[in-house]
C-alpha cells in the first residue's frame, strides 16, 4: 500500500494557478467530481464565495452529465460566461471559464439603443451613425467571443492532457 496515492489538492491547484497564465481569457479553472464536489479550483481575480463555486460546479457538472459530448462548450445562465467542460479521468471533470460577458447600458427609458434608433423618421427608417457603430460593435464582440472559446478549448485541451499524464501514474485501489 506504500504505493497508493491520493489526488494531492495543492499539487493540483498550483497546477491550475500556473495554467491561468497560457491565456487571458480564462478567468477560472476547476477540477470536480461528477456528483458536484469541487476538488481544487484557480481564479484570475477574486475568489467567489463557496456556495457561488458550488452552484458553478453543480451547473457545469450536471450539463456535462445531461449531454451526451466527449467536450462540451456551455454558457452558464447565472453568469452568461462561455465553459469549456472536459472530462479527465472516470468521474473527474474539467471546467475552463472564460470572463462574465460586458452587459449593455439601458437606456433611462428602459429602450435600448437598437430600439430607440430603428424609430421611423417622416415615414423613412432612422439610420445613423450610431447604428453602424452598433453594428460594428456587434461583429467585434461575435468574434471576441470566437476568440475566447477558442482559447477556452485549446487551454482545456492542454490541461486536461497534463492532467490526465499526472493521474495515469497513480495507483488506484483497483491497481493493487
């Protein structure tokens, strides 16, 4: 039994913390069991309270167990930011997170700006300068958002296989 080894949380959260900084875009790391157990986690800013981490890892693990993908992409609706959840060993799951999506400003009518300015003008369609801003703002965050998930998956591709080198070599009860 000298040979058994345990999943070490520190050795696997420094592991976590050092794969933040492969991308910017990625603002948490967390390992968890399948039934929802967070077994270690990395934050790029502050660290949420622990029921805000348990609903994070109960969500993503019950979607992940829900769909019937090897890797899934998942937008959280309690935070609207993009995951990438990929499994790493039997019952053992994966979750990169990128940033919480930038919330467009209301206006103080309660209309939002694509409301107020599709607005007929003398019987003719209000086009301004605005819109075409708004458009080209549009098209800038559908392809940030491209960027992100793409970095997602190739950071969660790249862990999960040092993860799973680093749970290969250990000894299981079954092993023995």
């Amino acid at each position: 039994m000298t040979q058994v080894y345990l999943l070490d949380s520190d050795h696997l959260c420094s592991l976590l913390r050092e794969a933040l900084s492969w991308s910017e875009n990625v603002s948490s790391l967390m390992v968890s069991a399948l039934n929802g157990s967070i077994l270690a986690y990395a934050y790029r800013d502050t660290t949420p309270s622990i029921k805000d981490m348990r609903t994070q890892s109960t969500t993503m693990t019950a979607a992940y167990t829900v769909a019937s993908e090897d890797v899934l992409v998942f937008e959280a609706q309690n935070m609207g930011a993009i995951s990438v959840i990929a499994p790493v060993a039997d019952h053992l799951l994966l979750a990169v997170t990128g940033p919480e999506p930038k919330q467009k400003k209301a206006l103080q009518n309660g209309l939002g700006q694509s409301q107020e300015h599709g607005q007929m003008a003398n019987g003719i369609d209000a086009h301004t300068e605005e819109e075409g801003r708004e458009e080209n703002d549009n098209h800038e965050e559908d392809s940030d958002t491209q960027k992100i998930r793409e970095d997602l998956e190739a950071v969660s591709q790249e862990l999960a296989s040092v993860l799973r080198e680093e749970l290969a070599v250990m000894k299981w009860p079954d092993d023995m």
